[in-house]
C-alpha cells in the first residue's frame, strides 16, 4: 500500500530487489529505508517518468527529512517535475515554477504536481521557484513584445526586491526596458542610458526616465530605478556620444565641463571620444583646439571654448608653416594670415622669436607676399604705392604690431621701392593704364614721374645692387615727341645740344633735375658723349664786317657769361677759356653740313654756324646773306667754354640773349654790366694762370666765399703782374699763426666793412642743434633732412675733424662744430673764426674710408682753408699767400 496504484509493481521490482541483495528473501519483509531507496529511484531514473513522478515524489514528499542533502542535491539535477510546457513537460527542480507565480504565466513551465499531497516546502527544497527569475521575467517581456509602462517594472522590482539577485541587477541595467520621457515610444533604453527627469537633461536630448510619480532620493522608487542604473547624472559614456553626435554638442560639453567634479576620470580616457571637423572621434591628445585653415584634427567649434579645461591646445605653429608650404590651393592659404592674427591675440604666448624670423619669409599675408617685402602704407602712401608694393592695410593696433612683428615696415626703404617697381611693374602699369605712345600728360605718367623724383631725392640710399637692377630695368619713362617710351636708362639720353635735340629727336628722361640725375647714375648719358659729329663747311669764305661786329660781340658779353648775372663764377669752365676766347676767329661760309652717326645711322642736315680749329684759331664759321642765329651760335661756343655736358642746356639760352640783347637792356635786368667790364679792362691779366685767377676772385659785396673742391685743389699763387697788397701775408711766421688762433679783422677788411662771418654764402642761423658728437656739436639746415644713415656718420665725422683740430692744428675744440645741409655744394665755413665742416660732404666723399692718406689730405686743406679766412677774408693773392703759408706750416 505504499506507492497506491503502483504498489503491486513497485513491491515486485523494489522488494525483490532488496530481497536479493539483503539475502533475506527466506525471511519476512521489513521496513523500506527512505534513503537507500531515494538512491535506487533516482540511479533507475523513474523519476523521469512522467507517470511515475508524481507517486514517488509525494512518497518522499512524506518522508523528504530521511533523506539526505546529498541525495536531495542529486534529484535537483533530475528532470523530475512534470509542467505545462507543451513541448518539454519534464523539466528541472529549479527550471520550474508553482502555479501562483506573479507577474506572468503565460510561457513559463508551471508545475502540474498536486500540491495538496505533495509537500510546498519538499519542492521548494528541490529548487522549485515561487517566482520565475527576473531575467526570465525580462526574457520574457522581451521575446513576447510586452510593453509595459517604467511604473508597472518599478513597481513589479519593489514588491520583488529581496528575491533578485545581484546578477539579476547588473543584468537588468543593460536590458532596454525603458521608454524615456523625451524620446519617441517606440525607442527603447537600459537604465544605464536613462537619468532622472532633469529638465536641462531633457533639453540636451539625453533621455530620462518616463515615471508619473515625483521623484526623491530617499524614495523607494529612487532605490529601485539606481539598482537598475538610471542616475541623477548621466554616464560619462552617453554625455560623451551625446557630444559627437547630437546636435547641441556644445550644451553637452557645457554641462560636462560644469559638472566635471562627477566625472574625475574622463581626462584619463583612452578611448577617442573627443569630436573633430573632419576626422570624426578621435583622442584628445591627437586632437587640436580651434580650426585651422588646413585639415587638420580640430574639435567642432562648439567646443573650443572648453579646450583649455579639456586641455586641448592650437596646433604648433612650426605645424602650420610647414602645412602652408606644403598646399597649393589658394583658397587655403588666403586663410592663414587671418588665423595667425587670431591666434596672435588670443594666443601671443605662442609666438616665440624663431616664429617671427620664419613668418618673415613665408608668403601668408593677403597679398600672398613674404612680410619682409610687404608694408603697412598709411592712406596718403598706399596712394602712391599702392600698386608697386605690397601692403597690407592694419585696421587695428593689435593687427598693426602683428604685421610689425612679422617685419612689415611702416614706410619703404628706396632699395624697396626699386623691388617693388622691378616686380610688380606690369601690375603698376596697368593698374594706371601706362603704355608706350600715351601722352607724356596723362596722368598715370605723372604718377610715376613723381615716384622717379622720390627714388631721385633718396639715391644716395640706394646700394649698387638695387641700382644695378634699375639700370637694368627695361620701362623707365621717357619722352619723345609729346608722347612716352619706356626704355630702359642706357637707351635714354639727356640733352645738351639743341641742334642734336631737334636732329635725332631721341628720347629723354622727364624735365626733372632730379630724375635726370638720377638716370645718369642707371647709364644715361649725354647725346653729345654718344654721337660721332662732323661739320662738313664748303663755297667761298671771307670776312666781312658783319663777322667782326659779331667777334667784338663775344669778346664784350662772354665775362657776363662766365661770372653770371649775381657776379659768381660759373661752375664748369674749362681751365684755358682765356685761350679759347682770345683764339676765336668769326668768318663767313657759303654752306655747312652737319652730319651726325647716332645708333649706327648718319643723319645729315644744313646748319648756319658751326667751330673748327684749324692753326691754333677757333674758326666759328656763320653762313653769309643769313641771319644771326644767336641761339645755335651760343650752342656751338657753349660746347666748347664748358667742360661738363650738364651745364650746358642753360647756358646756351642765356649765353643767346646775352648776345642779343643790348648792354644798356642787360643792366636794367640787374646783370653786372659795369663792374663785369670794368674788371676786365683792369686785369691787364695776358697769360691763362691770370686770367684764371681773376676769375675766381669774388666781389667785394658778397658776405661770404663758398669752399668747394675746385677751389681747394686749383689754388695756385703766380708771380702777379698787377700791385696787389700783401700787407696780411708778409706778416712774420708766429705772427701769422696768432693771427690764425686769435682771429682780428684786417684794416683792409675793417674799410671794406667786411665782417668775418664765413665761406658759406648763406648765414647759419635757424639751424636747429642735433646734438653733440666728441664734445662737437652738429646743427641742421631745417631744410634738409638729415637721414639715418647720415646721422650713424656724425660721430666718425666729429672724431675725425677733432682729429685735425687737436693733433694737426692745435685749433680749440670750443671753436669747432658740424653742420648739414644738402642744399648747398659748399664743405666748410667760418663764422667769426668758429669753423664749421659740412657732414653731407663727408658722407658723400669720404665716409668709410675716412682714415686713409687721400681723405686726411683733403680735409686738411679744407681745414687749413678755412682757419686761412681768419687772416684774410676774400678769395684774393693775399689770401692764396696765407693759405700757401697755413699749409706748409701745419704740414711739418
């Protein structure tokens, strides 16, 4: 009766059995043993049996505490009992589920065991669940598609609490279970994914959790939903896809920045999470703060004002030169120089003095150009250079001292001016429409005449290179016919002779002393110095009273000529004019040819006059029955009175109306007539070294004598004909030299009223002190503009002109200064014994070899001149005495 309805069976197979073993079967049965009998049942596995399961299952049910826990663990491991699941009804102790199973029963496999006789607490041993596990509960909502609100899961999480497990909780967190209060229903998430409701959360577009009842920390609801890992922050994984990939990237970054105390290891990541422009996520030690103009891994603008906590730094800037060098797109370079200068100010740190010596060569600025061949042109001079240099315009001071920095000066140098003109002239041209053949008026040439003056006043600053260049340079203006031409300097030519002006009708440089000067230091020469003439005269020849009146005109008017309308004598002059003067001959011709070879073509033409030598006579031949041309007389008589090609254009015009015009006519115009005349009729002077010397003698009413070259090196003392008083010179040797240290006027100076103020002829006063060089002082004519590399030469000047003073003529310092001006051609002046040298003049002559023989020679007679004029005040014998005397003595 023990197992029911099996009994009969189950005592032939189990009692037998026994009886065999025990070797009792000639005696009475006895009472089963629970445990060796629940070994037997579970080693024959009639537990499997579905109709046998139930039966011994309630037998042991009755009996379970005879049984040990060693047996009990091996019938957990049986498919024991019987469920509902249709497809595999047997099913393990701990994979089935009692029939009040909460939550769900649909798909779960319930235990069909008649619990009324079968122990509850016999199948709970065995592993039988009250309750299936949650991550069968979360299997399930999930194959089945349930959906259920977050209230209905917390609330099923709350009344299970103390059943789950803590595998169970880490599983629940990554389960998408979870619809959030700002994303559409049909998406899922983890807890992990979900913060508490946050509304600035909730504007970022990180989801939080959907749940009616309001939350708070020490709220079960609270416990619950941090079990399964929804957070009052986000996780720092989601705010970090939250940055790469909404769209409010910068609000994430924010609110990560803002709240980085929750997060202390997210700069120790090494995951790349940090999102660039255009190399998607990468690491943040790879990644640069701020765009670049290149392609480079920089953070999405939304976050570089976060970049220094994130301690993301700009590109180096070595990185950006050598990025620019390496791309060709235009478009990409333009947008260098406005980034360095947005780096400039917001980063200047990282501007060190290597960088500014590179970015002076690398061609960033707007212009495409380097910044040392690049200016800052204020408005007035981006007008005048505009289109020859590069500039760029500064808008602000912090945008100035940037390209100051880079080396973009303020004003051109003319070395740059003549870069400038020798690369971007094509630009210039156009820009101002200059052409061959337009109008020597239009106004695109006098823009660049007025450029050619600028570079003309400021030539001495020009080194030989750049003037090499320009002499090169093969579009310097030039005019011909009313119209231009651009050539280059050698095929320009500068005119002094009328006659071959009107012949050849070549092209000359603009009518500028300045820019004529300056062409002739680029190769431009004088026609004449160019062309090969020949004066061809033929027919009948013979004087006539005509040519006599006209010889008488020259040998009267040539001394106003020569000594000038203000009574000085002409620079220029050929040493013998005397000679040339008393030998000129004017005889009639009936023709002259002139024949003229200029760039390897003859031209020919008739002329009216012309000069010949023949015997030691200057034949000046004039076509008889014709007019006098004064004009090309004077011409042909200038180009023989002046050595100097310069000096001839104008003269010849005035020379013309000198020759024409009646005397009584000339000195109503102010021209000395009188005392021109009246000095040659009493010079009485036959030989040339006379002659020569009258002519260097100034008049008596001029305050002042100018020393110039000419003067130092042609003094000459000859035996003279004429009294002269030499009172001053034949004074005895110590006297003289007193005399020169202790300056007192002459009588002869005192009855002429002369005053002993200098050889300069214009007075001193109204320069303004520079300063004091060697304890020397150095004024400056205002006029003037005394340049840089002028005022560096100040101090070797004063050294060496103290030199002299001290070691040679023992001449007081006190006594002694310096002065500028580029106005005057003069060297040195004396103003009531203080001698002033002239600065300009040792820059132009001496400077940089200024401690040599010839130098120290020149400045000595310069000097011994000048202390000379504290004996004598004019240029006169007595004067050529003393000086004669001054320098032998000092030169001992």
């Amino acid at each position: 009766g023990i197992f029911e309805s099996y009994c009969m069976v189950l005592q032939y197979k189990v009692g037998g059995i026994f009886l065999l073993r025990l070797n009792i079967s000639d005696r009475p049965l006895r009472k089963l043993q629970v445990e060796n009998w629940t070994k037997f049942i579970v080693a024959n596995n009639f537990l499997e049996n579905s109709n046998l399961s139930s039966g011994i299952l309630s037998y042991m049910s009755r009996n379970f505490r005879e049984i040990s826990a060693t047996t009990l663990e091996s019938i957990k491991k049986v498919k024991c009992i019987p469920t509902t699941d249709p497809t595999s009804p047997m099913k393990f102790p701990s994979h089935s589920y009692f029939p009040d199973s909460q939550m769900i029963q649909q798909g779960l496999p319930i235990c069909t065991l008649d619990l009324y006789q079968i122990s509850r607490e016999f199948l709970s041993s065995l592993g039988v669940r009250d309750r299936p596990s949650t991550s069968q509960v979360i299997q399930w909502i999930s194959e089945n598609k349930i959906q259920l609100e977050s209230q209905e899961l917390v609330e099923y999480f709350m009344k299970n609490w103390n059943a789950i497990q803590v595998e169970d909780w880490e599983d629940l967190k990554n389960r998408k279970l979870f619809r959030a209060k700002n994303q559409p229903d049909h998406f899922f998430f983890s807890g992990w994914e979900l913060c508490f409701p946050n509304p600035e959360l909730e504007k970022l577009g990180i989801p939080t959790v959907r749940i009616p009842v309001q939350l708070e920390e020490n709220d079960p609801h609270w416990t619950v939903l941090s079990r399964l890992g929804i957070g009052k922050f986000p996780r720092l994984a989601v705010l970090l896809n939250k940055i790469g990939n909404s769209n409010d990237a910068a609000g994430c970054a924010a609110y990560l920045v803002k709240n980085m105390s929750n997060y202390p290891d997210y700069l120790q990541l090494e995951v790349p999470w940090v999102p660039t422009v255009s190399h998607g996520k990468m690491h943040r030690s790879q990644v640069f703060s701020h765009g670049t103009p290149f392609n480079l891994p920089c953070v999405i603008p939304e976050l570089e004002i976060f970049c220094e906590k994130l301690e993301i730094l700009p590109p180096p800037l070595d990185r950006i030169f050598d990025e620019f060098l390496s791309t060709f797109q235009v478009e990409i370079k333009l947008k260098v120089y406005p980034y360095l200068l947005w780096r400039f100010q917001n980063f200047n740190s990282d501007f060190k003095l290597e960088n500014w010596e590179r970015m002076k060569t690398l061609p960033f600025l707007p212009t495409m150009t380097p910044p040392i061949s690049t200016f800052q042109l204020e408005n007035e001079l981006s007008d005048v250079y505009g289109n020859i240099l590069d500039y760029a315009k500064s808008e602000s001071p912090i945008e100035k001292h940037f390209l100051e920095n880079c080396g973009c000066a303020r004003a051109p140098t003319p070395n740059q001016i003549v870069d400038g003109i020798s690369r971007n002239f094509q630009r210039y041209f156009d820009s101002l429409g200059i052409q061959d053949e337009i109008p020597s008026s239009h106004k695109g040439v006098q823009h660049f005449i007025y450029i050619l003056r600028l570079l003309s006043s400021q030539r001495s600053q020009i080194d030989k290179p750049h003037l090499q260049l320009l002499s090169k340079f093969q579009h310097l203006v030039s005019f011909q016919l009313e119209k231009i031409k651009l050539l280059p300097a050698g095929e320009i030519f500068l005119s002094d002779s009328e006659i071959l002006e009107n012949l050849l009708k070549f092209p000359t440089p603009p009518p500028s002393e300045d820019i004529e000067a300056l062409y002739m230091s680029l190769g431009t020469k004088f026609i004449s110095q160019v062309v090969k003439e020949r004066y061809v005269p033929s027919g009948n020849t013979g004087f006539s009273q005509r040519s006599q009146n006209f010889q008488k005109v020259i040998l009267e008017r040539y001394p106003l000529l020569i000594f000038g309308k203000n009574g000085r004598r002409r620079e220029g002059l050929i040493s013998n004019i005397q000679d040339f003067i008393s030998n000129i001959v004017v005889a009639e011709i009936q023709e002259i040819q002139h024949h003229v070879l200029f760039q390897n073509t003859i031209h020919s033409t008739p002329t009216n006059c012309c000069i010949q030598l023949e015997n030691q006579k200057f034949i000046l031949w004039i076509l008889e029955k014709t007019d006098v041309d004064f004009l090309d007389i004077s011409q042909h008589l200038v180009t023989h009175m002046f050595s100097e090609p310069k000096s001839r254009g104008e003269v010849s015009i005035e020379f013309s109306m000198l020759l024409e015009k009646d005397l009584n006519l000339l000195k109503k115009k102010g021209w000395p007539v009188d005392r021109v005349i009246k000095l040659v009729e009493n010079s009485q002077v036959e030989d040339s070294v006379r002659f020569q010397s009258l002519v260097s003698e100034q008049p008596t009413s001029t305050p002042a004598s100018s020393t110039r070259p000419t003067s130092i090196q042609s003094v000459q003392v000859e035996r003279s004909q004429a009294p002269v008083d030499f009172s001053a010179a034949e004074k005895g040797l110590e006297e003289l030299i007193d005399s020169i240290q202790n300056p007192k006027p002459t009588r002869e100076s005192q009855q002429s009223g002369f005053q002993l103020e200098a050889c300069e002829t214009t007075s001193l006063q109204g320069y303004y002190h520079k300063g004091n060089f060697n304890e020397i002082s150095l004024i400056v004519d205002p006029k003037s503009i005394l340049s840089r590399d002028h005022e560096s030469a100040a101090p070797e000047f004063s050294k060496f002109i103290r030199y002299l003073a001290e070691n040679i003529f023992r001449y007081e310092i006190t006594r002694i200064g310096i002065y500028f001006s580029d106005k005057t051609a003069a060297m040195a002046c004396n103003q009531n014994g203080k001698l002033f040298f002239n600065l300009k003049s040792f820059c132009d002559l001496h400077f940089g070899n200024h401690m040599t023989r010839p130098c120290i020679t020149y400045w000595y007679l310069v000097f011994a001149h000048e202390i000379s004029h504290n004996i004598v005040a004019e240029h006169n014998a007595a004067f050529a005495s003393v000086y004669l005397k001054v320098v032998h003595k000092y030169m001992e």
